[in-house]
C-alpha cells in the first residue's frame, strides 16, 4: 500500500533563513501597496524600497508560500519558449526587448545574493538540458543556434562529456549554459524580503488581500486586521491569486498546471561524487519534463509535472523510483524522503503577463515555468513604473484583461497526460 501524500517540502526543512511574522492589524497608507510574497512581488518591493518610496507588501501566509518556495532552483536565462518563437510571438523589436531582458535575468539574481548577502545555497555552475534520444538532438542543435545568434556562451556536449558531467547513462547530448545556476528557492525569497525590509519596505505576512476598492483617488486594501491606502498597486500572485476569497483583484487567466518534486536523504560521498560533480542543474528534453539536481547538502532531487495528492500521486511516485534507478543504477536500495508539488501558472503562449486592471494598478504573471529570473527581473520593471508610470517599464506590453479559454480542459490535458505518461514509464 503506497502512502498518501503529505506536503513535506524540503526547503522549508533547510532553510537556513527565518524571517519574522508580522501581521497587519492597523490601518495605514503607502505611495505603493504590493499583493504576494514571492520573487516578483519581494523584487518590486526592494527595488521601490531602494527608490526611497513609500511601499507595503501583504503576503496572505508565509514569504514563498507560492511558487518561490516550492521550485527546483534553476536560475535560468530566458524562457523555456526558444528565442526565435518569442520573436515571431511579440514581433521582432518586442521579442527582442523580452529575450534581451532575460537573458542577463540570472546576472540580476546572482548580484541581489551578492549585494544582498543572501544565504541561499547559490551556485553559478550552468545548466544541462539533456536529450534522451538522437531525435531530440535536433531541438538542442535548434535552441544552441539561437542562443549563438545573440551571442550567448553556450555549449553542444556529446555523449561522453554529458555522461562526464552528469553522472547518468540516460543521456545522448546536452546543451550547458554557463549563465545559469542553482539555489535554494525558498532562502532566496526570504532573503529579498530580509533586503526589501531594510531598504525600508513594510513586509506583512498572513495578512491575506480580501478586498480592494478604488474610490476618492486612491486604492482602498482590506485584509482581516488592517487596511491599507495606497495610490498604486502590483498583484504578484501569479498561480496562486485564487486562493483566497478576494473581492476586485484581478482574476488572473492562465493555464493550471501542478509540478512535484521528490528528494532523497544526503547520498553517501562516495555516490555523491559520482553524480553531477560540477553541481549543474538538470532537465532533459521529454514531453512530460524531468528534472533533477543536487541540494548543498547531496540530496537528489527529481521533479516532473504532476501533482502528488489523489490517484495521480501513486503513478507519478511509483514513476520516480523507477526514473532514478534509470538515472543513476548506483541508487539502488536509496528511497526518497521529502515530496512536494506547487502550482505553476501556464499560459497559451507561455509567456509572462503585466495586465492594467484599474487607475494605476497592474498584475504580473504567467511565468509557465521559469519565475526565479524572470519574476526578480519584471519586480524591478514594476519598481521603475511605480516610480515613473512609464508603460514601456516592462519588456511586454502592459494588456487589458484577454481571455485564456478552455482553461479547465487544457489543466487536465497537462495533468492526466502526465499521470498517464509517468503510468505507462513506470512499466517498461
Ligand atoms: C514545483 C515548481 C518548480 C518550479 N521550478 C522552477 C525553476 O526551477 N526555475 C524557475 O525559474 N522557475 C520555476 N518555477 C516557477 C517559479 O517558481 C514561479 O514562476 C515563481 O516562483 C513565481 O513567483 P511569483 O512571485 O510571481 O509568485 P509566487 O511565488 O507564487 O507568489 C505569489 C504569492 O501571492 C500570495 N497571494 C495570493 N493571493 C493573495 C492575497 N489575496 N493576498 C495576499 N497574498 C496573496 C501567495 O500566498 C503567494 O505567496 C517552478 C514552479 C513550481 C511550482
């Protein structure tokens, strides 16, 4: 009988970082009121901060209660949507704006850490997107091409070399990008908040937004215990804005897709030296994604999409035992301990979002994936536009709400796909 699934999130158990609670229980007013405590609204928050503007940041539980306390920790650059397609997505100056905007996004993350002294486990040691069939050789060739082209210093490895850097006998090619790097996540967003607090930043935490209003010139913010008068607003709450019962946030239109992680205890040295020596981090080219990386202290740690909770949770564990022998043989007889999934905010074109929803107030998501450089990197835009409004802030357009349709049936595509996907692997 397999065990059910209990949320035990490995960053929550290392994290090396606590940051106080502190609710909101007066009421008060702010230049600039942000809603979410992950990366993008914590990167807002600091940089206004840095500004000298008066700014309040409401996180309804914990700083990286979202996504940016439950994600892998591959600080990449750019998006998962390959150059060339965001060109021909947003036309070529637009697309150009966004790729150039992201591809220096792990710069930014690293620098913060620096300057910020954030103890969040940070290596700049590249990533691998490994190829599992000759086939998908094809799609890394097509991606370094394009990374070429804009001048970026990645790298094609062949078979041996993947299987030097990477340990695992999966793996026919892989295309290393020595921008990028690995955290701990959840340390990371506790860090900008310790920062974004010092730079002068009011950080609330279980203070959940239950209403805004706007009337007399200003937005009016309600939470439980206080309220907050503010002029402007940024909603940061990405996948997570349907949680809990708001009134006159923007309903944020995206694509619900779940992605899960599993981590074993430390590995003994002598197998930890085997696998990743260089601590890249990992992810290969399938439909239905895997990825996998060491923590600072040699656990490994696999994901894919899918969520761990009812049926599907039984065929994506059994899945991961059976993908991590196939990674590594040398892991044989090694369990994992912690498991976790968090919610991902997908759209169509899968790229990121700032819509306009009322007199100076905007909301940023749908990073489809990729929210550790991103998110950091559109939370300094919106600190330009609060401080200036200027509307070419953002390397998108600032949009009026566009309907994402069919989303309740593209969510279970994702979701049975990958169950059934990691049901049929787990057999042969
Ligand atoms: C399992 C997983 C793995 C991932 N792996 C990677 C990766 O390796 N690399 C990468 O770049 N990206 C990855 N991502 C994506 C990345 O984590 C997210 O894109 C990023 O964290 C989004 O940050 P955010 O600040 O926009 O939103 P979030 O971190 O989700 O924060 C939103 C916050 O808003 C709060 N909130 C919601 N409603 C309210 C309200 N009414 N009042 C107050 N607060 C509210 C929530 O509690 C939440 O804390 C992954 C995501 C997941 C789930």
């Amino acid at each position: 009988m397999q065990k059910k699934y209990q949320h035990n999130n490995l960053w929550e158990e290392t994290s090396k970082i606590t940051f106080r609670n502190r609710v909101l229980r007066e009421d008060i007013t702010a230049e600039v009121v942000i809603i979410g405590g992950g990366y993008t609204g914590l990167s807002a928050a600091l940089h206004i901060a840095q500004k000298g503007v008066d700014v309040v940041l409401l996180e309804a539980k914990t700083i990286g209660h979202g996504g940016s306390g439950r994600n892998v920790g591959l600080v990449n650059a750019g998006l998962w949507t390959p150059p060339n397609e965001v060109e021909e997505f947003l036309g070529i100056e637009q697309g150009a704006k966004l790729n150039r905007a992201l591809a220096s996004g792990p710069d930014l993350v690293f620098q913060l850490i620096e300057t910020c002294k954030i103890n969040c486990d940070a290596k700049r040691n590249g990533t691998l997107h490994c190829a599992d069939t000759d086939r998908q050789i094809n799609d890394l060739k097509s991606r370094f091409y394009q990374q070429v082209a804009r001048n970026a210093p990645v790298e094609l490895l062949g078979v041996e070399e993947t299987f030097v850097r990477t340990g695992s006998p999966q793996f026919v090619a892989s295309l290393f990008d020595p921008r990028a790097g690995t955290i701990q996540p959840l340390s990371y967003a506790k860090g900008i908040a310790w920062a974004a607090r010092k730079a002068g930043a009011d950080v609330y935490q279980n203070s959940p937004v239950t209403s805004v209003m706007f009337y007399n010139d200003h937005w009016n913010i309600e939470t439980p215990n206080g309220t907050v008068k503010a002029k402007k607003i940024i909603q940061a709450t990405n996948a997570y804005s349907n949680d809990f019962k708001n009134n006159g946030l923007h309903k944020n239109q995206f694509i619900d897709v779940h992605y899960f992680q599993m981590a074993t205890e430390p590995l003994p040295q002598e197998i930890r030296n085997t696998i990743l020596p260089n601590g890249e981090g990992c992810w290969n080219c399938a439909t239905v994604m895997t990825s996998f990386r060491l923590d600072d202290e040699g656990r490994l740690l696999i994901g894919a999409v899918g969520k761990l909770s009812g049926v599907g949770g039984y065929m994506h564990r059994a899945w991961a035992k059976r993908k991590l022998k196939l990674l590594y043989p040398q892991l044989v007889g090694i369990d994992f301990k912690n498991e976790w999934h968090g919610r991902i905010s997908m759209t169509s074109d899968h790229l990121p979002k700032v819509v306009g929803f009322g007199p100076n107030a905007i909301s940023i998501f749908g990073f489809s994936g990729r929210g550790i450089s991103p998110g950091t990197v559109f939370g300094k835009c919106a600190a330009k536009w609060a401080e200036s409004g200027d509307c070419e802030a953002f390397p998108v357009e600032i949009s009026i709400k566009k309907k994402e349709h069919f989303k309740k049936i593209k969510s279970n595509f994702y979701g049975i796909g990958a169950a059934l996907t990691h049901f049929v692997a787990a057999r042969f």
